[in-house]
C-alpha cells in the first residue's frame, strides 16, 4: 500500500490485523456488524511538508497523535475552544456531523458523509487537495491545510468569509474542475461543508505549525500542548472569527464606468502604472510570465528548481523529486497568468469580482494587490484609485469582445498604446 492511501485502510485489511484479544473482539464485532464494505478513515500526515521541515520519527508519530487528541479522526472530528474563542463560534459541531464520516443516512433520513460524497475525490480525506482525480486536473484541487484562499470578499492573508466560501460551492469555480454543487446540495448542506473546510484548515495549519516548530525542540524534549494551543490553535481559530469584519468595502462605479474614455483610461493603466502588461502580456494572452508558481507549489519547489549543471546535482534533484513523489506530491507546474481575452473569471465574472481580485490580489497565485496611491496622496505620487480602478475593470471586461484579428478601421482598443 503506498503511504498516500494510508487513509483507507480497512477493518478487512490484513495490516491492521489486531494484536491484541481485546482488538480481535473489536475488530470481530465491527466485521459482524459493517461487513468488509464500511473502510474506516484516516487522516494522511502532511508528508511532503514533514520531509521538507526535516521531521523525522518519532516526532511523526507524535504530531499524528497531537493532531488526533485535538481534532478527532475523519468519522469523528471535534474541534477545541482555545484561547478566548469559543470553537461552536467557528465550525458548528452539528456541521461536522453532517459532513464527516462516511456516506450513509441517519434515522430521519439526512444524509450524512457529505465530504466523502461530494468532495473527497478530488479534495482527500485530509483536505490535502490530492484525492484520486487531483493529478487529472489542472488546476488541482485545493490543498485546505494551508490555509490559503483565492476568491474572497477580504484582501490577501484574511480568510474567505462563511459566505464567500458558500459561493465558491453554490457557483463552482468556472474554468476548472470545482463544480457549483447548486443542484445537489440544499442550503444547510452547503453551511456544514463550508464549516468542514474550515474544520480541514484549521487542522492543516495547526499540523504545518507543529512541523514547524520541531526544529526549535531539543533531542527528547516532548512538545508543549499549552504552548500549541495558545500559539497555533487558538490563531487559526482567531482567523476565521475576524474574516468578516475585513471585507473590502467597493466604491460606486464612476458614471463614465461604460464609455470609451474609460475603456482607453484602463488601457493606459493596464500597460502603465498597473503593471499588468507583465504578466498577462501584451496582447492580453497570459503569456508574460510563464515560469512562476503558486504558493503551493512553493513549498517545494526548490525540489522542481535545483540546478542542474553537474552529475551530481541531475542525481541530487532527482533523489529529491523522487522522494516527493513517494510521499504523495502532485508533479510540480508552472502557474499561469490568466488569458484575458477567454472572459472567463474563476472568481466570478461581475464588475464587482473583477474588482476586487484586481484591488486585493489572487492570494497564493503570483497576481498582486493592485499598488493603490496613498489616500489623500496627489497626482504626482504614482499608484491607482478607486475610480482608476473601476477602469481597468471596464477594459478587462472589454477584452474578449473585440477580436485580434478583425480588420480594424480605426486604432482597437485593446492594443499596445503608442508609445
Ligand atoms: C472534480 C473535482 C472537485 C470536486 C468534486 C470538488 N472540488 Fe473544490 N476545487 C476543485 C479545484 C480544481 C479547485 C481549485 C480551483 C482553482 O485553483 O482555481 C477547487 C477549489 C475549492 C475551494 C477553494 C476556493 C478558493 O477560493 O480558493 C474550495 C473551498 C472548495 N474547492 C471546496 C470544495 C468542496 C466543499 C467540495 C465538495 C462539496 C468540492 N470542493 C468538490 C476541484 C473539486
Ligand atoms: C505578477 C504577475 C501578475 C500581474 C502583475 C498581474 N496579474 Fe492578473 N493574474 C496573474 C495570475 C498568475 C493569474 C491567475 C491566478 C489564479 O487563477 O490562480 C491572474 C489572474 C487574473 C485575472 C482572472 C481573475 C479570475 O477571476 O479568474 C484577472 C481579471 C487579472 N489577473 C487581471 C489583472 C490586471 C487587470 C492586472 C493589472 C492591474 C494584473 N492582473 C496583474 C498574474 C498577474
């Protein structure tokens, strides 16, 4: 069995064979009445990021089991108050009933095991975004325990906000593979997912967290649970209480929003001080900078990156990529910037979406939060304002409607301006 299916190891498995008499009756009595068909979950260690921080045993061991003494197992998760913030306030325990465990119905007929139904797939039992489809699709799914997200109402390093998580799975992530789950699921539904992947994140950060800190302990220092729980739990608990107050606030549109003053306006911003011209191209493709990565891919990859001038160092990075691969990595890749002209707009296709992944920023990816001048600040002082920005929108919407290559009577829009 390869270390990434660990998660599936089953009551029929001869590997878990108990060895105990207490164990055979367990193990006995959970056959007698699940049958070979009902595999228990486990949750993966974040193996990639413990190689990469130089975990070793036996302090894998011990981060699995803190991890299990705080957050439970994938058929019965919990989550612990920390510091001044109630846990019920965060993830409502009912939403991981729901979710968790595996698919089946309760006695009044609600369906139970969402997570493993709709999502675990492509997203894995551990939220590590690398589920049996994730190596088909580009991009890949979502790695929660980071704890990093793209499409939000909220600038980059806040959380999403309970509602615009609720959107991503309402609407899908249109150009890719994350459906709208609009149909199949109700509304409460939606709720308790969008709180199991909170649950998921704050598990995968608190675990990053104990990675992390091994490297400060001693040879036989055991970790400090008061410590974790001050200093990792009760941070990524914090973070999702204080998502909603950090919504960006967007400014009315400007009433030449739709004109062509504006649209040229937005061109001259797009090539000048907005500095999109880099990345997305000048011909608006997403050609400009092909070789950067996400943040995902940036844990590792220094892996992808060595250099290669010497024997040695071919042998050195391929030892490394294959030990990545062992424990479970998706091959590393490139990210790109997005082809303007497609009019496709994971977060959404509105003014208002477009607006704020161009004020805040995709976080994780290389796209930045737009470099805004100092409010009060003069027009000599280089950066952009609300309304310039309410430009750009109106060009990149403009975008995919005017064809390169139709014959043109007159200067398009959508070119390189002279310079
Ligand atoms: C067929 C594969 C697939 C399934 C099934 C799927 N997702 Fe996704 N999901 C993706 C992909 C791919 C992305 C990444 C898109 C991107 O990076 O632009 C994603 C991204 C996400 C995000 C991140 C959004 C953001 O703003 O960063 C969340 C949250 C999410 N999925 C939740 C879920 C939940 C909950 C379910 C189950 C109800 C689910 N997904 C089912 C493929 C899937
Ligand atoms: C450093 C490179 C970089 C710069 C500069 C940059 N972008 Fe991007 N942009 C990206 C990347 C990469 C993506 C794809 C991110 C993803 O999907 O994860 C992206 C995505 C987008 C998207 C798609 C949003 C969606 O919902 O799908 C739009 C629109 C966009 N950029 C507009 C702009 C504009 C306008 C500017 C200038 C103000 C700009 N970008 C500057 C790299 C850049």
């Amino acid at each position: 069995m390869s270390r990434q299916n660990l998660f599936m190891i089953s009551a029929c498995d001869s590997t878990t064979v108990a060895r105990s008499w207490v164990s055979v009756l367990v193990v006995g009595l959970a056959l007698l009445l699940g049958g070979c068909d009902a595999p228990q979950a486990e949750f993966t260690l974040n193996l990639p990021f413990l190689h990469s921080k130089n975990v070793s045993a036996p302090r894998d061991q011990e981060i699995a089991n803190i991890l299990a003494a705080l957050f439970g197992t994938p058929d019965e998760p919990y989550l612990m108050s920390a510091g001044e913030i109630d846990h019920r306030d965060i993830v409502d325990p009912v939403s991981l009933k729901l979710s968790a465990g595996p698919v089946s119905r309760d006695e009044f007929g609600t369906a139970r095991g969402l997570y493993r139904e709709h999502c675990v797939h492509c997203h894995g039992i551990s939220g590590n975004g690398a589920g049996p489809t994730a190596a088909f699709l580009n991009p890949y799914p979502r790695d929660f325990r980071k704890g990093q997200f793209k499409f939000k109402s909220t600038p980059s390093g806040v959380k999403p906000t309970h509602d615009d998580l609720k959107a991503i799975l309402v609407n899908g992530i249109a150009g890719t593979a994350m459906p709208s789950f609009a149909a199949a699921l109700s509304g409460p539904e939606i709720d308790a997912l969008v709180d199991y992947v909170k649950y998921l994140t704050i598990r995968g950060q608190v675990e990053r967290s104990l990675c992390i800190s091994v490297e400060e302990l001693e040879d036989g220092d055991a970790f400090d649970l008061a410590a974790i729980m001050e200093e990792a739990v009760a941070p990524a608990l914090e973070a999702w209480k204080i998502a909603d107050q950090q919504v960006l606030a967007i400014p009315p549109r400007p009433d030449d929003f739709d004109t062509v003053e504006s649209l040229r306006r937005g061109r001259e911003f797009y090539f000048g001080v907005g500095g999109c011209v880099k990345c997305h191209g000048d011909t608006q493709l997403g050609d400009g900078v092909l070789t950067d990565y996400d943040d995902w891919t940036k844990d590792y990859k220094d892996w992808g990156n060595l250099p290669v001038t010497t024997p040695e160092q071919v042998k050195e990075k391929k030892q490394f990529e294959e030990t990545y691969y062992s424990l479970g990595g998706l091959p590393l890749r490139n990210i790109k910037p997005r082809n303007l002209r497609h009019g496709i707009y994971r977060g959404g296709r509105r003014p208002i979406d477009i607006y704020r992944r161009v004020r805040n920023g995709i976080e994780g990816s290389p796209m930045p939060a737009a470099a805004m001048r100092p409010p009060g600040a003069g027009p000599e002082v280089p950066g952009l304002t609300e309304s310039d920005l309410w430009d750009i929108v109106n060009y990149v919407r403009h975008l995919p409607y005017e064809p390169m290559s139709r014959p043109r009577a007159e200067e398009p829009l959508n070119d390189r301006p002279p310079r």
